[in-house]
C-alpha cells in the first residue's frame, strides 16, 4: 500500500510533468524538421522497448517506450537518438532518399531543427505563464510588495497571536475599529503596536470573532540596523488565490507571459555565474528526484488549490530543460549549435572522429550531471 501511495503521490505526477515538457521539446524538433524537408523515422517518448506504436501516413513511428525518462526524434539517416552520422547508410540510398536526411540539409535548415527544441520549450512557458494571468490576473503591488488578503496561514507556537486564540484561516477584518484590507496593513499596525493591548476583528467560519491580543516587543534587523517591533508571531497565506489580482487583456497577460520566462532565464544565468565564480552552492543543483519531490507537493495541493500550481512547476520545468539543452555541451543541442557555427565559419564540418570523441565528453559530462545533483537530493533527504 505504501508502494502504491508513492507512485501515485510523486512517481505519477514526475511522469506527467516530465512528459509534457519531453514531448513539446522534441515536437519542437519534429515539426520544424518536417517543415525543413527532413524525413523524420521516428518520434518517442521514452527509451527503450516499445510498449506501444502506430505509423503515420508520412513514415514516422510515433511510440511510447518502457523508459519515461526522456524522448527523441530519429531523423533518416540517423544511427542513433542522439543524431549520429551513420555513413554506410548514407553511402547504400539513393539521391532521392538521401536528400530528405538529416545531414544532407544546408546548416541553417539543421541548426533551426536543432534550436526549435530549446525554442519549443520557452514558447511553453511563455503560453503556461500568460493563460495563468489572463485568467487570475496581475498581482497588484503596492510599494514594491503584492497586496495579499490578511488571512492567516499558521499560528506559531507559544506567540502573542496564540495566546490571543489565532487559527490559521482567520481573516482579519479590523484592528481597534480600523479597518484592515492587506497584511502588509495589518503587520504595520501591530509592529506600531508593542505592547499595547489590541481588538482584533477577524471572520472566522463565516462568522465576525473579536480577539483580545498584545503584540510582543521584538528587536529584528532593519535597513539601519536593529529596531524594536510588536508582533504576534503570525503568518500571511501563501495561497495565490488570496492575492489582490488586476485583470489582464490577452496582449498584456503574453507581454506578462514573456516577461516571466525572461526572469527565469536571467535568474538562471545569475545563478550559473555565481557557481562559475564560487558565489554559489553546487548543492543547490536537484535532479529526477527533487523534481518529482516538487511534483508529487504540488500534485497534493490540487484539491485545494486546483491544477494550478502543478501547471506552473511544467513551465519552470520546461524553462530548465530549454536553457539545460542550450549549454555548449557536445550531446546536447547547444553543442550541435556549436558544430553547426563552426562550419558555417569553415566551410565544412568537423571530421567524424572529432565529434565522435567531443559526443563521448558531451555524454560523461551530462552523466556526470546528472549523477551529483540525484546525489544533492539523496543528500537532503538523508542528511548527508
């Protein structure tokens, strides 16, 4: 039973995710591939033994492997899912059948298949992120900060606001008469009020409560230096359904769409930087399974909070996976930009015992990769 419960908690959810984010990528590659004249033999998701297949009416086998962990497109002529040149297949076609292959395309029809992967993966994002806000809107900030509903989301333990007789869920209403409308509002008026006995308005199962409650004096940190506050030791609502929301036209809600990928994409490049030049943790780095982790807490919210934030976690996801396939790394599509770049400039590409040794890095290094950051996520599981 417990088995049972973990797949469907995490295991199901990872799969779904993943999936989804696979599939666009490698559409990505399929379809630009079919507009550049490419045969495509083959579209999978998954590696390994088929489970299941069908042909379409062009030639390519479209199947679902044993593996979920990741999908090709198999372009004719390709020795394997990784694009390799297979040369005595080439050397036994005819014309006709060689000109639909992969290679025997001019550079620039290659690397818009190749970059249409990483391209496809950003678009998703980009239509998650703007259906997202044309249908709750535009978070409304005041002074830098989103105005949230002052409800309460946990109480902690031996504060002010328990021995007042908090709950999480209340929904503060007012504070001596005043009324409150935000919990940016209601923290301002308790931290003004150390040890000053306060009536605090707040519904509660649809019913208005009054609570009796003194804030404690607290010294914290401020921008000049330490400063003395009240507070109650409550927390605001994570929950996005809780912020103040602007609605949004189409137009804005996809500039609100690209504007979201770019700061994943920027705050990646920050944080690449910052592990190239010492400023961050490598432990940072997760694997299969923080994300399926992520997947399996989000999945759980759905009752509650609906599919949303699953949704959200697939474009975050598919962001990565877009700037991971992008690294100059032989293997990945990045390192085949590289290859292609180098003979636009040379005029004719590298020889095949070059890139075979440069795939063969390309794959240590993404294995390697791999291997350290499922070692970070055994690592904070088991406290290593």
């Amino acid at each position: 039973m417990d088995f049972l419960m973990t797949v469907v908690t995490y295991v199901l959810p990872f799969l779904i995710v993943l999936s989804i984010v696979v599939f666009v990528h490698e559409y990505g590659h399929f379809i630009v591939g079919r507009w550049c004249g490419i045969k495509v033999d083959a579209f999978s998701l998954g590696f390994g033994p088929e489970l299941c297949a069908f042909d379409d009416s062009k030639g390519t086998r479209w199947r679902i492997a044993a593996i979920p962990l990741g999908g090709y497109v198999k372009f004719h002529g390709d020795a394997n899912a990784a694009s390799g040149v297979d040369p005595s297949s080439l050397r036994g076609m005819s014309e006709a059948e060689r000109s639909v292959t992969f290679f025997a395309q001019p550079v620039w029809k290659r690397a818009a298949t190749v970059f249409a992967g990483p391209l496809f993966n950003f678009l998703l994002a980009i239509v998650i992120f703007a259906g997202i806000y044309a249908y709750f809107g535009q978070p409304v900030l005041v002074d830098g900060q989103v105005v949230v509903t002052p409800r309460i989301s946990a109480v902690q333990p031996g504060g002010a606001g328990a021995a007042a007789g908090f709950r999480a869920g209340d929904v503060v209403k007012s504070v001596d008469g005043e009324p409150i409308e935000s919990f940016s509002k209601f923290q301002r008026v308790i931290a003004a009020s150390a040890d000053k006995q306060l009536h605090i308005e707040v519904l509660r199962d649809k019913q208005d409560t009054v609570l009796t409650a003194t804030p404690t004096l607290t010294e914290i940190e401020g921008a000049n230096g330490k400063v003395k506050v009240g507070r109650l030791g409550l927390n605001s609502s994570a929950d996005f359904r809780d912020m103040l929301m602007r609605p949004c036209t189409p137009v804005e809600a996809v500039g609100l769409g690209l504007r979201e990928t770019w700061n994943i994409v920027k705050q990646t490049g920050h944080f690449v930087g910052g592990l190239l030049s010492g400023r961050e943790n490598a432990n940072q780095l997760s694997g299969p399974i923080g994300i399926a982790e992520a997947s399996g807490q989000m999945a759980q919210q759905i009752p509650t909070l609906g599919v949303w934030p699953l949704v959200n976690l697939i474009a975050l996801l598919s962001v990565s996976i877009g700037l991971l396939n992008l690294m100059p790394v032989p293997l990945l599509d990045g390192g085949h930009l590289l290859f292609f770049a180098i003979e636009a400039f040379r005029g004719r590409a590298l020889n095949e015992r070059v890139q075979e040794y440069a795939f063969r890095i390309g794959l240590a290094m993404v294995c390697s990769l791999m291997l350290f950051a499922t070692y970070n996520d055994l690592a904070r599981h088991l406290h290593l």
